[in-house]
C-alpha cells in the first residue's frame, strides 16, 4: 500500500476502489467489529462510496490520503450504521405484523445452503475422525501440493472402488493410492487428511462446497 | 493484503475457515459471524498456526529447562534426605546398642534396669521412693537422681550387673518387696525398648511367682493371717451367740 497518495488523472475511481479494496474492507471491518460479508453488505458498500467521496474531496496540501479517507469512511460508516439501527426498531412493529406472511414464506439463500454442505462435510469427516483443527494443521501450504491434492481427491471421489475401500477401512491406504493414481507414497502419506476432506466434497456432491474448491485451486 | 473464506466453524475463541486459496484456516473471532458466511479475511485476522507451534515449542524448551533446574535441586534434597537418614540410623543404632531395653521395677524404692539386646543387665540405677517417703517433695529428684551409693546396697546391684536379667529377676524382685516390708505386695513396672512385652511377661510372671511364694510362706508361719476355713468360723461365731 501506498503511504502517500496521488490522484493521478489517467486513474478511474472504481479502479481506486479495486486497488484499495484491502484499505476499505479494513477500515469499515475496524468501524463495525465484524467480518465483512462477500454478499450484500451494505456498510461496504458505504465504504467504498464513502472512498470515493474521500478520493474526490482529497487536498494533497493538506497531507497523506490514507489517514483522511479512513477518517471519511468511519465516520460515513457510522452514520449508516445509526441510521440502520434506528429503522430497525421503527420498522419492528410492522415486520410483526406481517410475521405470518414471512413465516409461510421459506427462503433458502445462499448461506443456508453452505451451513447444510457443511453439516454434510463435518459429520463426514468425523467417520475418519478428522476435526477442523486437524484439518488447519494438515492442509498443504504450498500451492501446487494442495492443488495436486485436490485433484487427486477429485479423481478417488469418481472412484467407486477405492471410495469403497476408504469407507470400509476408515482410512486412506497410501501404498495402494499411491500405485493406482501413479503419486508418490510420501505425497499421500503427508497430505491424505486432506485428501479424504476432498474426496468427501466431491463423492458426496457438495456442490457449494466442491464449487468453491474448485475455483479455489484454479 | 486479504482473502475470501467460507465460515465453517465457530468456537469459543476462533473460527475455521476456507479460504478462496483451499486453505482451512484459524480466524479471530467477530460479531454476527455465522456458518457458511462467505467474509473478507485480512491478514491481521489469521492466527498463525507455525507461529502456535513455534510458541508451544518454545514454551515446551523453557518448561524443560525449568524442570531441567528443579530436578538438580530435587535430586540434591532426596540425596540429602538419603544422607541423613543413613547417618540417623547409624546413630540410633549404636546408641540403642549401648541399652536395648529399660526396665524399671517400683516397690519400696524404684530400680532403673538397662538391659542390652542379649538380655544382659548393663547398669542398675536405682531412687528411692519408698511409700514413708511419697509425700516429699524431693521425691522426683530422688527418682532422677543416681542413688547408687545413698542405699547402701550397691553391692546386689552390682552382683547383678553382667548377668541374664531372665535369672536375677526373682531376685530383683524379692529384694525390691523384702525393703518394702509391707503385707500386701504392690509392685509396680514398666518396660521400655525392643524387647517391651516380652520382659512385661517376664517380670509380671516373677511378681505373681513371688506373691504366691510369700502367700504361702506367710500362710505357713503365720497362723493368725491364716483365716479358718468358712465352717469352722460358722462353728465359733455360734459359739459366742
């Protein structure tokens, strides 16, 4: 990140946006003390108007940019934030109202989804006793492992044989894997915790959950 | 710098996440968070792992080191301990070797016995504490006090000294009750050391030897302390009526 900062012509405002995402996210993340959601969030939203405003009302006599679009970001962050809580409570006695109405209505979003996949993919896991924290231990760090990784989970996934095979024992053999697919017994050795989560994804057609994978390692 | 996750996970503390790279990892945990939120992760948000293992590690180094530092010293107090004991016990036994036991006798004067492990008498000290003398008020230091030469008996103490106690307890004991000088024979004791219970038996035995004896020798010279047998007493209570 720059720490002082130009407005130079040739640059467009989205751009800017674009350039500076991890500033905004920062600085509205610090003002509301939550994680800022991907999807339809409003206060990033604020944010990033509230950067452009920033961009557009910026002196460069009057010293760094950062400081003062932080600054213009929190506060119109704030301000959203009041207003937000406010219509909320006004607006409580109508949703009250009309309980019945949203009662009769299920809508599934997005997230519902996700939470169903991952209940999916934990009580899973929990057949080859794999935890979560197991699983923030074992992944690979390098790039290219966790990519071979997920595709050799990919491939044992459309594998009824060897899905077979790690259902009934439990557990991965590495010597087989490693033979069938043509891998390294140390590569499957070192990342089948891994590999299993993986295969679960897939054999079991999480699709939000192998859908994010997949974008993850292309 | 910051990535897109899924929530998959919340615990008390942190969270678990993937992340858009197919990493599961550790985040802080934030308000409204919920499961299968797809969230911004900063950097700053992650919670190293290495940096985890790196801490445990280095706390486990410290730990050892400190146990290393506490078991010198543990080890130095238990040979110590050892030391100590070894040398108390070596003490304790030479000194008990010296007197095994204490035997001590009370009738018209107390004796004080040491006995050693072969049942030989080492020394007899002796105080006089006669039942005329009960209300002195110098009778504990009378106790305390080696009376050796105050009796004049020195010399049967003496033929004692060196012989098995088991043999000269009779005599002990006659010697004891005949400076007492009383009818009725009361004759106390009491036993300290290794060999406490056997010399109870023993002298208990010697005293009810000697009771009986001198019963019976009193029933023989003394006719008057020889009570009649019930009838004839019957015979002359009618008599007088």
């Amino acid at each position: 990140m720059e720490t002082s900062f130009s407005i130079g012509s040739s640059k467009d405002v989205n751009k800017l946006i674009e350039e500076n995402m991890g500033f905004i996210i920062k600085s509205v993340s610090g003002c509301t003390h939550r994680y800022i959601s991907i999807e339809n969030d409003d206060a990033l939203s604020v944010g990033m108007m509230a950067f452009a405003e920033a961009v557009q009302k910026f002196d460069e006599n009057r010293g760094n940019f950062y400081p003062f679009a932080k600054l213009v970001i929190e506060s119109r962050v704030k301000s959203h934030l009041a207003k937000e809580t406010k219509y909320i409570s006004e607006s409580f006695e109508e949703i009250e109202e009309k309980e019945g109405e949203f009662a009769s209505r299920e809508v599934l979003t997005d997230t519902d989804n996700m939470q169903e996949d991952i209940d999916i993919f934990k009580n899973q896991l929990e057949l080859f006793d794999i935890t979560l924290d197991v699983l923030v231990q074992c992944s690979p760090k390098h790039r290219d492992t966790r990519r071979n990784a997920v595709s050799l989970g990919e491939r044992i996934a459309e594998d009824e044989y060897m899905t077979g095979i790690i259902y009934k024992k439990k557990k991965m053999p590495v010597k087989e894997t490693a033979l069938r697919y043509t891998v390294t017994e140390k590569f499957v050795k070192g990342n089948k915790k891994f590999i299993i989560a993986v295969m679960i994804v897939f054999y079991k057609k999480l699709r939000s959950l192998s859908a994010w994978i997949r974008e993850a390692v292309r | 710098m910051y990535n897109k996750a899924i929530v998959f996970e919340i615990n008390e503390a942190y969270a678990i996440v993937l992340d858009d790279n197919g990493n599961f990892l550790k985040v802080r945990k934030k308000n409204d968070m919920k499961v299968g939120q797809k969230i911004f992760v900063l950097s700053e948000d992650i919670i190293n792992c290495t940096d985890e293992s790196k801490e445990k590690s280095i706390t486990k180094t410290s730990k050892a080191k400190i146990k290393r530092k506490y078991m010198k010293w543990l080890y130095t107090a238990a040979a110590t301990i050892v030391v100590i004991t070894v040398l108390a016990t070596t003490i304790l036994r030479t000194s008990t070797a010296k007197a095994d036991s204490m035997v001590y006798i009370e009738g018209s004067y107390g004796m004080e016995i040491k006995v050693d492990r072969h049942d030989r008498i080492k020394s007899i000290r002796y105080s006089n504490i006669s039942k005329d003398t009960d209300n002195n008020t110098d009778n504990d230091t009378d106790m305390d006090t080696n009376k050796d030469t105050e009796s004049g008996d020195n010399s049967n103490q003496d033929k004692w000294v060196g012989k098995n106690i088991d043999d000269v307890l009779p005599d002990i004991i006659r010697e004891i009750d005949e400076s007492q000088g009383e009818e009725v024979l009361d004759i106390k004791y009491s036993v300290s050391g290794h060999k406490e219970k056997r010399y109870e038996k023993k002298i208990k035995k010697s005293i009810d030897d000697y009771k009986d004896k001198v019963k019976k020798d009193r029933m023989q010279h003394d006719p008057m302390k020889n009570p009649p047998p019930p009838d004839s007493r019957d015979g002359e209570q009618e008599k007088y009526d």
